[in-house]
C-alpha cells in the first residue's frame, strides 16, 4: 500500500509540473496553417477509407474543412473563434457508433503522424478533443 | 470449378478475418491478460473488459503466461469473451511447479466481470467494473498439507481504472485501482483459509505510462493475506507491454513475489501473450 501512495504521489507531482506549457497548443502546431495541413490530411484519410466515409459523403468538404481549422484553433488556444453549428446540431441523426467515432480517432492519429507531429503534441491534442464525444456519438 | 469456387470463398474468408474480428476500441486501451484469466495488467485485475469490442461488438481472446521464480514456476492458458463491452467472461487453468514437493498443482478459474460504469478513456470518472472469480483446485492434497481449510474459493473485487491522454509531459498515464475479498492462499493454488484467517479486503493496483502508442511501462501491487502463517507476503511486478497492433500484445515483467510456501526471495521473469479475434 505504501508503495502504490508513493507511485500516485510521483505520478502526481509530475502531472504538477507538466502543467505549465510555455507555448499553447496552437503554437506548436504552427498555428493556423500547420492546422490546416492537419485538417487536409485528415479529410484525405477519411476520403480513403470505407467504414466511415457514408457518413461525410454529403458533406460540403469546403464547409467541413474550414470548420474543422477554426474549431480546432479555438481548442488549441488559437486566436480564433469557432462560430459553427454545435457538435450536437451537426451529428444528430447520424447515430454514429463507438467502434466508428474510435475509428475516426485513429484516422486523425495517422493523419497526425503524416503530418509528423510529435506524440506528445497527438496526446495533448486528443485530450482537447475527447470531451467533444457525447456531443458526437449515438445522437 | 467446384475447386476454385471453394478456395475463393476459402481465401475471400481469410481475408475478412480482419474486419470481423472487432476493432472498436482505441489500441492497447483493453488491457493485458491477468494470471487469473481475466482482463489486466499480469497480477492485478483491471476495469477494462479483454478484447476490441465496442458496444456493439463481442470479441474472444486467448493468452498464455508463464511466471519463473526462484523456486516455483506457474503456467496459465484461458481465453476471454467480451459481449457488447458489458460482460466479460473468462476461463484459465494455472499449472504450479513445485520442484521441492516434485509436484504440480493445477487450478481452474472461471471469471465474470461486469462493467457498471464509464470508459477509462472518455468518461469523466474512472471506468468502474465489479468481477467474480471462481476458484477450484483439481487436487487438494497438497493445499490441505499446509493447512488451508478448503480447496476451492471465488474472489470478489471491484476495480476502477483511468487512462489520462497527455497528462505527464504528453505522454498517456493510466492508473487503476481494485479492492477484492479473497480468502485464496497464494491465488488459491494453497488452498482457501487457514488457521489465521487473516484480512480478506485486499487492496492492489497498477500504473503505467504509455511511450508510444504501442508501448507501455508500469508496476503493478498486489497485497496478500497470510492465512496459513508461512509468510506470504505482498506482490510487485515492474512491466512492459507491446501492443504492436489489435489482434496481439506481449507482456514482459520482472517480479517480487517474496516468501511463498517458506521460500523466500522469490524474483523472477514473467512473459505473456494475448491473442485478439
């Protein structure tokens, strides 16, 4: 027992310190433009890939695309407000499951290693984006 | 042209393994396969359900493991089924050397684990998930030498686990913690009870922080009770574990399982290896 306090203890100072990031999110992805290299790459993956892409196949790419950067800017801490319609308005009625809304995670994590950003960054990324998902799924 | 017919739908079946076999969880997010048959880390239960189902999926999963300790050596083969992320049902047999005795004590373990709450991933508290596991000793002799009061048990334990996305200098760091009610000797391969009956709530748990999507880091605690007066004492574990995809994921770990059976120091290796369909 001691030795699981200690563990917790360590895990959580260095929780402490991994809290004061000298640049924000949206600065280590270049800002604007780096997103929207993400943002290409990840419409190219989902345009390849056949379990998910019924669900965009109507979808305005041009609409998505420029969403999508200003949505993920304003996440990151970017100088951008995102004036969209909410994740809930967009998804309602598209009943999107589990297995599909991780899938798409992992095609967000292959468009994010083709546009080479580090691990870390993908992590941090991801953490800013999964609280999105009960706006997203089985609506 | 019957033959062709044949080794095309043959072929055509092969290739769709992939896409039956579930894929609806995030990689490496279910977990490992535990001593005990179920879904963990190597010694400790955790809340995950084994396998890639999502909920509405099921997926069945087979291990083996292999402990190697200064004295003793354990065996584990079992498989899991996971419907719909809800259920988990596991089965294992565990096959205990013990040289000393020119013995070998083989135990069968029966396992349901039920999700009552969250995602270790998405939920906003900790996923939360309560388990029975079914103990029975094939032959007791050995059990009922050292004092224990019957040879077969079940275990009860609730467990909750977290995984953290970037939460150490980006990195993933998942903990989980479970608390079981256990009157097992050394897993139960000595036997229930004794002549101590010492605590019964038991705490155990692990932490591991993920380098790489496919690799993880951890330790692992597991309390003991001391029902026979021979000493048993708590176990720890420092692990690795690679999941290099969905379908496998091999576990690597050296262990500290202390005084067993009044021999002590026992340190070791421990390997295991889960197969996803």
């Amino acid at each position: 027992m001691q030795n699981i306090a200690l563990f917790l203890l360590c895990a959580g100072l260095l929780v402490g310190c991994a809290n004061k990031p000298a640049l924000s999110l949206y600065q280590q992805l270049d800002g604007k433009a780096g997103i929207a290299k993400l943002v290409d790459s990840f419409i190219y993956q989902i345009g390849n890939d056949e379990q998910v892409f019924h669900y965009f196949e109507h979808a305005n790419i041009t609409h998505f695309r420029d969403g999508f950067i200003s949505h993920m800017c304003m996440l990151f801490e970017g100088p951008c407000e995102y004036r969209g319609d909410s994740m809930i308005a967009i998804h309602t009625g598209m009943n999107i499951s589990e297995k599909d809304f991780n899938h798409v995670v992992d095609l967000l994590v292959n468009a994010m290693n083709e546009q080479n950003i580090s691990y870390n960054v993908q992590n941090k990324i991801l953490s800013k984006m999964a609280p999105l998902r009960g706006g997203i799924i089985k609506i | 042209m019957y033959h062709i017919k044949y080794w095309s739908v043959v072929a055509f079946c092969l290739m769709s393994l992939p896409c039956v076999a579930s894929s609806g969880k995030l990689l490496a997010t279910p977990g490992v396969s535990q001593i005990e048959g179920n879904a963990g880390g190597g010694i400790v239960p955790w809340a995950q359900l084994a396998g890639y189902a999502s909920d509405d999926e099921f997926s069945i999963n087979g291990f083996c493991s292999r402990a190697d300790v200064t004295d003793y050596t354990l065996d584990v083969c079992g498989a899991q089924l996971n419907l719909f992320n809800r259920v988990e049902f596991s089965y294992a047999i565990q096959q205990f050397d013990v040289p000393a005795f020119n013995a070998q004590i083989e135990q069968n373990i029966s396992g349901v684990k039920v999700r009552l709450y969250g995602d270790i991933v998405y939920s906003e508290w900790p996923q939360l998930s309560a388990g029975i596991l079914h103990k029975s000793l094939d032959d007791g002799s050995i059990a009922q030498l050292v004092g224990a009061k019957s040879t077969s048990g079940t275990d009860f334990y609730l467990a909750a686990s977290k995984l953290h996305l970037g939460a150490i200098a980006g990195y993933n760091w998942f903990w989980n913690l479970t608390t079981r009610y256990s009157e097992a000797n050394e897993l139960g391969l000595l036997g229930y009870g004794g002549e101590s009956d010492s605590t019964r709530v038991l705490f155990e748990g692990s932490t591991a922080l993920f380098l790489s999507r496919e690799l993880a880091v951890g330790v692992e605690y597991r309390q003991k009770a001391n029902n026979l007066n021979l000493g048993e004492q708590d176990w720890k574990d420092v692990f690795v574990a690679w999941i290099p995809n969905k379908y496998v994921s091999i576990t690597a770990a050296y262990l500290d399982l202390g005084r067993i059976a009044g021999a002590n120091d026992q340190t070791g290796w421990y390997f295991s290896v889960t197969g996803y369909w």
